[in-house]
C-alpha cells in the first residue's frame, strides 16, 4: 500500500505541477484551483509514504519521477524541447533512482 500513496503522491504533484504552468501565475482561477488542491493531495499522500519508508528514499523516488513525468508531459503538450543533454540527465536521474531502490541498505527490499 506504500507504493501505491507514493504513486498517488506523484502523480497528483505531477498534475498540480502542469497546472502551475496553465495558472499563468495564479491568475486564472480553475488551473489555481487544481494546481492547489493537487499539491494538497500529493503532500498528504507522501506523508503516508514517510510512516514506513525512509524520507531520503521517498524523495529520490518521489522527485526523480517526477522529473521524467514533468518533461514529458512539457514536451507532448507544451512543445518544450528536449535536446540530448536533457535525455541524458533524465536517464541518470532514473538510474539513480534505480540504483537506490535495488542496492541501498537504507531500502527496505
């Protein structure tokens, strides 16, 4: 069940991120809504996640997906270009993540 708030967790911060952008500053009112309520949920969901994992863990996870969602989503719909430097980060930041997750002695496997 932590996996599944950690996911939660992400995927509402990811949505309220996306949403950040279309708030144009917080100047209009249903992306602010969304962007704030998405944050609210992400933020609970994580603190379900921190009862049993470790807070370094959580994270690296938390925030390493969250990168690769952000990009993504920026680049299918916002037309934000992704040039090779960019991959090629995204792609250590999920190693790292990896790595953490399948050999830290701070994981619980």
């Amino acid at each position: 069940m932590t996996y599944l708030y950690l996911a939660l967790a992400i995927v509402a911060e990811v949505a309220a991120t996306t949403f950040l952008k279309l708030s144009d500053g917080f100047s209009k009112p249903l992306p602010s809504i969304v962007t704030v309520l998405g944050y609210a949920i992400a933020f609970y969901f994580l603190s379900l996640t921190l009862r049993s994992l470790p807070t370094g863990l959580v994270y690296a996870v938390w925030s390493g997906v969250g990168v690769v969602l952000i990009a993504t989503i920026a680049w299918v719909f916002q037309s934000q270009k992704l040039d090779t430097a960019a991959l090629c980060g995204m792609g250590l930041i999920v190693s790292g993540v990896v790595v953490i997750n399948l050999f830290s002695s701070s994981t619980p496997h």
